[in-house]
C-alpha cells in the first residue's frame, strides 16, 4: 500500500516515524475517518469541520496540508496509487503533536505535527445491516472528552476485543447508567415511538453519520430526542441500532444475550438504513469539495 507521509508517497513498509513521536510516546494525536464512493468523500465538510474542531482542542497547529483542499488532493493520488478509483475506500488521517524529547509539556513552538494519510478499499457489509448482530454492554471508562477523535483508544480496543470474544457486532458503553455510544459507532433505539439517542456532549464522539440518521428521521417524520436512553430502559426499547462511518446503520437485536424487542431488526431502524443509503449513493450528496 502506498501512504503519506510528511509529505512523500511511500509504500508503508517504508513508512518510519520517530520513536520519540509523540503520538507513540503519550498517544499524544487525532485521527480521522472519510467514506469515499467512486473517490468522492461522503459528507467531506463535517468530517473536516470535526477534525478542525478537535485540533482547536488539542492545541494542534492546523499543518497546511490537512487543509480541506489539500486532503483532497492526496486523497486523490492515494486513491490512484492504490487502484481505489472504483468501489468504496475509507482514507485514514492520523495528526500528532510531532517529534520532541520526552516532556508532558508541549513542545518548543514549531515542532512539526506528524502527519499521515492511508487509503483502504471498503466493503460495506449490506447482509449485517439487513439481519444486525447482537452488543455487549462494558462500563465506559474513558475520559470526559470522548467528543474529540484522539488516538487514545485503549478503552475502546479493550471493550471491542471483549465483544469479538462474546461474538458480540459492537461493545456499548454505559456511563452513569446510561448508554454513551459503541467503540467506533454511535448508538440509537425507538422508545414509545421515539427515536432516542445521547446528546452530542463531551462524552460521545459527533458522529457524521449521527447527524446523517437525525436528517433522514426528521425527513421521513419519525420522531427523535437527544436524550440517552438508560441501561434499565433496555427491558422496553422497541429497536436498537448503531451507526457510524464503517457501520452505517446496523441493528442490535441482542444486548448481553437478551433479545431486543422480538430479536429482529425494526421498521424504524430499515427505514433509515434506507434514507442513509439513498444519501450515501445519491451522486449530489457526495459531491466533491
Ligand atoms: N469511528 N463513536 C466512536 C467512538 C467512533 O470511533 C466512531 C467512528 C463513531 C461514528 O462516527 P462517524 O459516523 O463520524 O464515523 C462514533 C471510526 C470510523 C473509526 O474509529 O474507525
């Protein structure tokens, strides 16, 4: 596969960073995941809008070529170098604070940001979206920042590895006996005909597809709240789902080996697999920045 890298294209055997890198050293880094179909991204303004966000957070100076135009331009030639043209691909930016002596303290002003881009070919698993798969629940015990994409993601590593042992689609977190969110999914469900879930605070990542899904609700007039549902809601939750970049809308039918509802995917949760299709594959949707 052929990567960037700081500037060159490099196979990714060849790709070396620093040990003293300190996205090695203290995870000290965020990262970014865009759908691309036939090389156009999927909703490529939000993406962009949230990693600008969370450098502004992370106090990462922005490096020119992470820039909107310029992630297109090298999403481009990734896509070319690695016959991505066709099909679906995700494209992978990973930013860290750069190479510096080891201190918890930032770096000299002017230490370069690490920054690195990789195209893989995505296959999008339409037969788990249409039969769904069952979660597990795990205390979330990560930080109260959960809203910024750091590549701190020790917790959701544990919790997913945790799900794929139990054969289990996705691990839940459950803060304060409420549901945040899965590993690398968002999480919804349909109660009393409501479409449930956590509000977009510091404890969720802002998922793009998130927002996608709330859209497609209001378009075909389902109703919804931001408003977490409780780990003893479960019991009464009509339909379950998660979505995310890689998931788009996949039903939970179990939950810690309990069904959900009658143990089938919902109308609800079809029908927005449905609207969230329709905007994936319109050509419109996706148009190129
Ligand atoms: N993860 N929540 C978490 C914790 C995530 O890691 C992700 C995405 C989402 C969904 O966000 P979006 O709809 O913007 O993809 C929610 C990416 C795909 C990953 O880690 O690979």
């Amino acid at each position: 596969m052929i990567m960037y890298l700081n500037g060159v294209y490099v196979p990714d055997t060849e790709a070396k960073i620093s040990v003293l890198d300190r996205g090695f050293i203290f995870g000290d880094g965020l990262y970014e995941v865009w759908r691309a179909i036939e090389g156009r991204f999927f909703e490529p303004a939000r993406h962009q809008a949230r990693f600008e966000n969370g450098l502004r957070a992370l106090k990462i100076s922005q490096p020119d070529d992470t820039k909107a135009a310029q992630i297109r331009a090298i999403a481009d030639r990734l896509f070319a170098e690695n016959s991505l043209q066709a099909g679906e691909a995700t494209l992978y930016l990973q930013v860290t604070r750069g190479v510096a002596s080891r201190t918890h303290h930032f770096p000299a002003q002017g230490t370069k940001p690490t920054v690195m881009m990789m195209a893989r070919v995505f296959t999008p698993s339409e037969a788990r979206c249409r039969t769904g798969g069952s979660a597990i629940t795990v205390p979330d015990i990560r930080w109260h920042r959960s809203n910024i994409k750091s590549v701190q993601l020790l917790p959701n590593v544990l919790a997913n590895e945790q799900a794929h042992q139990a054969d289990a689609l996705e691990a839940l977190f459950v803060r304060d006996g409420l549901l945040t969110e899965g590993t690398h999914s968002n999480l919804f469900g349909v109660i009393d005909g409501v479409l449930r879930t956590h509000p977009a605070n510091d404890f969720v990542l802002p998922g793009i597809t998130r927002e996608v899904v709330l859209e497609v609700a209001e378009s075909i007039g389902v109703p919804r709240a931001e408003k977490a549902i409780g780990i003893d809601e479960l019991a009464r939750v009509d339909e379950l789902f998660v979505c995310g970049t890689t998931m788009d809308v996949t039903p939970i039918i179990r939950v810690d080996g309990a069904p959900v509802a009658g143990g089938s995917p919902g109308p609800i949760t079809n029908a927005l697999y449905e609207g969230l299709l329709a905007r994936l594959y319109s050509r419109q949707e996706v148009a190129k920045t």
